[in-house]
C-alpha cells in the first residue's frame, strides 16, 4: 500500500510521467485490438479463399494439357 501512495503521490505532481504512462497504456491497447483484428480478417479471408480454389492444381505445360491415361481398373 505504501508503494501505491509513493507513485501516487510521485505522479500526482509530475504530468508529464502521467501522460507517457496513459500513452503507453493506450498505445499498447491500440496494439491488441489491431492484432486481434488482423488475425481475424486473415482467418476469414483465408476460409473464403479456401471455399472459392481447391487444394491442388494441376498445370500442364503444353497447350494441350495432359494425355490420357490407360485405365488400369479390374
């Protein structure tokens, strides 16, 4: 409790070492809300992404794509 009013009392005459704390304070803050955010649009983005393209793509270098191949059923 002492230490409280000692910081207290420390802050209380000096608003400059207030202000920077409040500012910190804020900043930090700020700082989670926009990496929650972030993460979120990413994750939303990456299912929609995920929902329009498939997982493989197969690309053939010529124009006239893959040949066919034997069936090998029984």
């Amino acid at each position: 409790m002492y230490k409280f009013l000692l910081c207290w009392r420390y802050l209380r005459t000096r608003y400059i070492a207030l202000a920077s704390i409040v500012s910190v304070t804020l900043g930090v803050a700020t700082m989670i809300v926009v990496n929650s955010v972030m993460a979120g649009f990413a994750h939303e983005m990456q299912d929609r992404l995920h929902g329009i393209l498939s997982d493989l793509v197969f690309e053939a270098h010529s124009l006239e794509g893959f040949a066919d191949t034997p069936c090998t059923c029984s």
